[in-house]
C-alpha cells in the first residue's frame, strides 16, 4: 500500500494512502483565541479533496468548526461517539461516529478508531457535547494518537502499524494531563515500535505574547533525542508544516 504522509501544523496531517486522503483535526487558520500561528498557512491544493476527516476529540484546537467549513460540504467525517449530533447541528451531515473497535471503510481503506487517554469535553469553555477521546488506525499502517496521555494498551500496537503521529508537547508553557511531552511519547514508540515516528502538535500555535526565541524545534528534537537514549529501531522524522514523508515499504 503506497502512502505518504504531510503534516500541515499542530495535529493536522495528510495521510494518503492507495489514493484516499485523511486529514486529521483540521486546524486551518491562522488564530484560535489566544492562539497564533507559526510557520506558513496551509496549502489550499493540499486540501482541495479529503476523502474523510478524522476528529480524535472536542477540545477546539482539534474540533475547530470554521475550520471544517472550509472543507467542501458535507464530507465525510468520522468523529468520537457522542460528538456526531454536535457536528450536524453546525451543519455537517457527513459525521459519523466511532467508538474504540470500530471501523470504518474509506474508499477500500479499513480506518479503526483506537483508545486514547484524555478529556472528553469541549475544552476550553465549560458546558456544551462531550465525548471520550479516540485514536485512529489508517490501512492498518499509521497510528494518529490525536491528543493523548500514555497508557499500557499502546503495545496492542506494537508490529501493527508502521508510522505512528505522536503528539509532543501542548501549546503554551505547561503540558496539562492527559497529554504526552517528549519523554512519554518517547515511551508511547517503544510501547508501540513504528518504523517511523513522527512528532506533531508542536511549534505551530502558539499562545500571543509567547517567547519567540529560542527554537520552536525544541519539543521535537528532544523528542528525537529521548527516543535515541531509549535504543529504538524507530527512525524519528521531524517535518516543517507542509513537509512531508512516504511510508515505508510493507514488510
């Protein structure tokens, strides 16, 4: 199965594969509240036809509705159980819930939706849907954790999936639970042992009035350096927003 992988910022990542394009949480403008982007807005080619939408939980920085709206309408969504009469409220029929264990069939490639370990409300404002956090398994070959904290079921993924999206850092100056940091998505890859591990949420958004010196790399490399220090065969690939990287040949 061919496939590539190009991540757009934050949790948003292109997943292609045999010619069916996922993206996930799409996080597309260049503010959030208090958030701001870094690096370059995305690519409208990048995005111009999805094949379904991923959304691994509510918070707003990965449920982001204007967002979603840029998207032609009604794609097809596969979103956290419980969230699906949300997400038709504000107009998208397309949604379609999944619980752990489920699968869904996106053009002929199988996409599961796995545990994940972190809040289930509609963070950051209090009140509104609610929905326990999910996972995705794409082709059976890549491993998007969304956001969440590490727990022990993460080996079930071990020799299962081939690149792994894990998340590294959060997006101001302290890493709240349920989140991973360098170091536990360093422990998450060898629980789960991709051939490829590629960091996200990091870098992108950035709170306003955030230290802009220093490098934004930081969380990535360290990272990288905390998976070394462990010994894994992973190989880890840091991508710029818009940079992209195939996926290894089946084994």
């Amino acid at each position: 199965m061919a496939g590539r992988i190009t991540w757009i910022g934050h949790a948003t990542a292109l997943i292609e594969l045999d010619g069916v394009r996922l993206l996930t949480d799409p996080l597309l403008r260049n503010h959030l509240g208090h958030l701001r982007r870094h690096g370059p807005a995305p690519d409208p080619e990048a995005l111009r036809h999805v094949d379904a939408v991923l959304i691994s939980h509510l918070h707003f920085d990965h449920l982001d509705v204007p967002s979603l709206r840029r998207l032609p309408r009604g794609v097809r969504m596969l979103v956290p159980r419980g969230a699906g009469g949300f997400l038709r409220r504000q107009g998208f029929p397309g949604a379609e819930e999944l619980a752990p264990g489920d699968r869904a069939d996106v053009g002929g490639v199988a996409v599961a939706a796995v545990p994940a370990v972190h809040d289930r409300r509609r963070r950051p404002y209090a009140g509104g849907p609610e929905a326990d956090a999910i996972g995705f398994v794409a082709g059976g070959r890549v491993y998007f954790a969304g956001d969440t904290d590490l727990f022990d079921e993460m080996a079930a993924f071990a020799g299962r999936v081939d690149v792994a999206l894990l998340p590294v850092a959060g997006w101001g100056p302290r890493l709240p639970e349920g989140h991973l940091g360098p170091e536990t998505a360093a422990q998450a890859a060898a629980l789960i042992r991709p051939a490829v591990a590629v960091p996200i949420h990091w870098g992108t958004m950035r709170s306003v009035g955030a230290r802009a010196d220093g490098d934004a790399r930081a969380p990535a490399l360290a990272f990288a350096a905390a998976v070394e220090a462990l010994g894994l065969a992973t190989a880890v690939r840091i991508l710029m927003p818009g940079e992209a990287v195939s996926l290894p040949a089946a084994a």
